[in-house]
C-alpha cells in the first residue's frame, strides 16, 4: 500500500511538471516566487553573460538545481531544440494538477471549463487569462490533442498562467463522465444548439466544454454532455473566436 | 455649392476606399457579392495560372475593371510588398464609412465601439467579429494610430469584415466630442476605474472606448470620456485582452 501511495505520488509529480524554455520565460518564470522550481537545465554551449548570468543567478538564490548539458540533451529535455535557446526549466506548479485530485475532493458548487482539442497556444493563453479573470474555478485540460503548456501559452495568458487550477487528464470523456456522476451538468458550446446561453439557468455545478475553433467538439465529448447550448448572434454571423466564447462564458454572472 | 459637393463626395468615396491584398484575400473577397468592388490590380509578372486564372475570371464575371503593373507600382498601390502576392484589389464597403454620416443622421439609440489606438491586426479582426456577433452597432475606428484594415485583419474578423458599420475617422477626439453633444455618453474601459460594468445603467446612446492594450486609452480620448468604467477580475488578474473586452461589451444585455 505505502509503496503504491508513493508511486502514485511519484508519478504525479513528474506528470505535473511543466517544462518551460527559452530564455525570458525561464527568467520570468524564476522571478514568480509562486512557482516552485524543480530544476534549470542550460546547454553548456550557452556564453556566459547577461540573461544566461540573471537565470543563473537567480536559480542560486532560489536554491534551485542547476543541470549543464550538451545542446542535443537539452533539446530533448525542452523538446522545441528551435525556440529553447539553450535553457529549460522544470516547475511544479500548484495549481497544475492531476483531474483525479478534483474527483477525489468533491464539491458543492464550481464552474469549469473543459477544452476539447485546442490546438492554439495563442487561444489557450487567452483562455486562461480570461479564465483566471472571471467566475471559473478550474479548467480540464486533456494532454492529448491539446496545445502543450509552452512559452507561447505563458506569453497569451499574461502573466495568469498559474494562477488557477489547471487540471489535467489524458481524454476528458472518461473525466466527464466521473463528473457528471458526481451530479456536475455538462453544457457543450455549439452554435448549432436550439438552447441559448441567455435563458439558461447554470446550475451550482458546472462544466462548460469548448470544441475545436474548426471542427467543433469530438463525437466522445458531446455525447457525454447534458446538453449543447448555443451563443445567439447578430448579422448571421456563423461563429465566435473560441477564446472569446471562453471569456463570456467566464463572465457570467457568479451563481447565488 | 454643387462643386463642392460633389469634390466631397469624391473624397468619401477615395477615403471609404479598401485596397485589400494577397491571392487567398483577394478571392475571398471577389466572392463576397455584399462588397462593391473597384478594381484589381495586377502584377505583370503574375504567371497566368492557377489562383491568378481563377482571380481574373471572377473578376471578368463581375464585370470588374483590371489594371496591369510593374511589380513595383503594385507594391505602391498595396503597400505591402512583401505579402501582396502581385495582387491588390479596391473595395468599396458600403459598411465602411466615414464617421461623418453618422454624425449627419442621429440615432436615438445604439452602441458604439471607439478604438483608441489597437494596432494589432489579429486584435482588430477579432474585435470586428464580435461585435458584429453582439449588439454593437458600429465601430469608430480612426485612421491615426489604428492598424489598416488588411488581409490579417479580414482573417482574424473570420468573414466579418463588412458585416456592420465600421466609421472611419482621422482622430477620435473630435468626433467623440460632437457625439457627446448630440446626447450620447462616452464611457472608457480601464481597469483602475472606480465604476464597474455590472453596475452600469447602459444608456440609450451609449459609445465604449477600448484604448491601445499596453498603454490604455490616450489623454486626449480619455478627457472625453463621461466616465470610466472597469470590468471586475478575480484572482488580482490585472487585465484582459482588448478583444475580450470587446466580446463582453458586444454581448451585455441588449437595451430595452
């Protein structure tokens, strides 16, 4: 039993672990004293001056271990050898999460946001940013057919990156319907809906999901979902920017 | 008198002008039969294939008149060599007007958008999409200081380009002023304004004004402003994005 509870533990360490790269995002990163770091990784071909001396600096006075490596190790490490500039770091970052921790503490009330096959890093951060802005207690993010948590996202989400829980999963159909059992209601956003977001009521519980900005939800999603609900729009026009759906939905007024 | 009407027609008509660009833009827009088109311009060094046959066939089919160029006076006409592709075309949008006709005809009610300053592209087109999706009646959009409507813009605006009223103008001031005095109130969005958002009594005639995202609205926008309005975040999120902002006001509550 101890053994698994500390596998269990282990593993969700390592999967919560986001690896960031390039240069002002590490520094911007290790400026964020919210964030705990588990280590900064530099190529060794890396010069030795100005942002690689604050990073290094920093790191140092965050106590934080520093790994030297050969340019290819690092690459593989960051796994974008284009944009890592030859540092990476690791966080751990409270607020990212396994979506086993949400159905293991259930709750009474809460608005989520589950994303279904966001690509854009650009719409993610947008999304998060507007997220940790408004009435929204966490997002579901599935780490397949997701944009991965990057500089690029960090760069959108303005400096909100960590600032709610971000739960991640593997799919969401198997999450929702754990949800949805636990009494949370499952609305899909769908412009093709007959129920519109102005005459629904939101109940104490729940999950909003956002499809694919081209292609919508997945079949799996939407068949998990209480109902698809839809955006009323003026002038015939066909569909919103899937961030900016995100931000109304998050702006909502708080439930009673 | 009729001169001088006539002279001022003509500088609408010249001012009201789009000169759009790039292959994928310019077909777009041949197949929008919503907008009035002037005329494409060509780049003799075109090859004559492909989306070049397809462009000059529809021009043909709408009776369009075609000019042909050296590559060097297309990128004068375009004015972005690097992406007109040798191609350009002249657009005469009945939507896109110069903030003089509404001034000219005063409503009893609506809601504008003033922009103070958005120069990103992606930003404006998203703006322009949401609040022809909402209930935003028109968009001021000066021509100092605003990115130009573009192919960029077209695409971010997802279709949306000439679905609702888009005023031009030289600088907001001015106009800000004269709508103030036939009766409409200017309120600026900024996030350390005392009022908020949800507590706001949107009057009849109502005019919001977005400035530039890292540095607000302007001094001179911001002294006429009736007041200055500020959208409630959580989590000491400082800001949004500026076509979030849009979003929200485009989708409050329609009037009664």
């Amino acid at each position: 039993m101890k053994d698994s509870a500390s596998y269990q533990k282990k593993k969700r360490f390592f999967e919560g672990m986001i690896t960031l790269y390039g240069r002002n995002a590490v520094e911007e990163v290790l400026d964020d004293n919210a964030v705990e770091i588990h280590a900064l990784h530099l190529a060794e071909s890396n010069k030795q001056e100005g942002v690689i001396d604050r990073i290094t600096a920093k790191a140092r006075a965050r106590d934080v271990e520093i790994k030297y490596h050969s340019k290819a190790a690092l690459s593989r490490i960051s796994r974008n050898a284009k944009q890592d500039q030859g540092v990476a770091l690791d966080v751990i970052a409270p607020s990212y999460q396994s979506a086993e921790a949400l159905l293991e503490s259930p709750a009474s009330s809460g608005r989520l946001l589950a994303l279904d096959g966001i690509h854009n890093p650009q719409n993610l951060g947008m999304i998060i940013r507007s997220a940790a802005a408004g009435n929204i207690d966490g997002i579901l993010l599935p780490k397949q057919g997701s944009a991965k948590l990057s500089p690029l996202v960090m760069k959108a989400s303005a400096g909100t990156l960590f600032k709610l829980p971000i739960y991640y999963c593997d799919t969401l159909p198997e999450i929702l319907e754990t949800l949805q059992a636990q009494g949370w209601s499952i609305f899909g956003l769908s412009s093709h809906a007959d129920a519109t977001l102005h005459t629904l009521a939101v109940p104490a519980k729940t999950v909003f999901v956002l499809g694919n900005e081209s292609e919508g939800m997945s079949d799996a999603v939407a068949a998990h979902c209480n109902a698809r609900v839809a955006i009323p729009m003026q002038r015939g026009v066909e569909s919103l920017n899937v961030a900016v759906t995100a931000a109304l939905l998050a702006f909502l007024p708080a439930g009673e």
